[in-house]
C-alpha cells in the first residue's frame, strides 16, 4: 500500500549582500544541498541586506532546477527591501507567509 511522502525542507541561512561577489559562494551551498539530495530548499533571508538582479536569476534558476525533479524552492524571513526587488521581478511568489507570533 503506497503513501504519502512528504519532504522535509533543507534550511540554508543567507548573509550580507547577495551581490555577484558572494553569489558563488551562494551557488555552492545551494550546488551542495542539492547534491546531497534536497528536493525542498528553504533559504532563510533573516540576515540579509542587499539583493542584486544577479542573486534573483540564482533564485530563478535554483527553482527551475528543483521543480524539474519535483521539488520546491521557498524563502523565509524575507526583509521589506528584499520581498520589495522579488514583488517588482516576479518572485514574490518563492515568500513563505510569516509564522503567527
């Protein structure tokens, strides 16, 4: 009899400037979660101060790659300058609603 399985979500904690200086740095951890069999990536924007059009095209294509085999990818904790560049390019969509208090 089959059943339901659900993933669990990997959690990568981002810092500081996702400008295209730290954005291989970034490939490399999501490249590694991936690697080691993440289908639901989870990055954790808390710590956050700068989102550059490079890092939205890392969004892009990270969640292409893990809806092609199935998976998902989803941001937390987003901070008000951040969620404003992913309303504006379309991304918004990656936010997960903030947990009640």
């Amino acid at each position: 009899m089959g059943g339901v399985v659900i993933a669990e979500p990997t959690v990568l904690s981002l810092e500081g400037e996702l400008c295209i200086a730290e954005l291989p740095d970034v490939r490399a951890l999501i490249e590694t979660a991936i690697t080691a069999g993440a289908t639901v990536l989870v990055l954790d924007l808390a710590a956050v101060t700068l989102v550059t059009a490079a890092a939205v095209r890392v969004l892009a294509t990270t969640e292409a790659r893990l809806a092609a085999s199935g998976g998902e990818l989803r941001l937390r904790n987003v901070p008000p300058m951040a969620r404003r560049v992913l309303e504006i390019t379309g991304f918004d969509h990656l936010v997960e609603p903030p947990v009640p208090a």
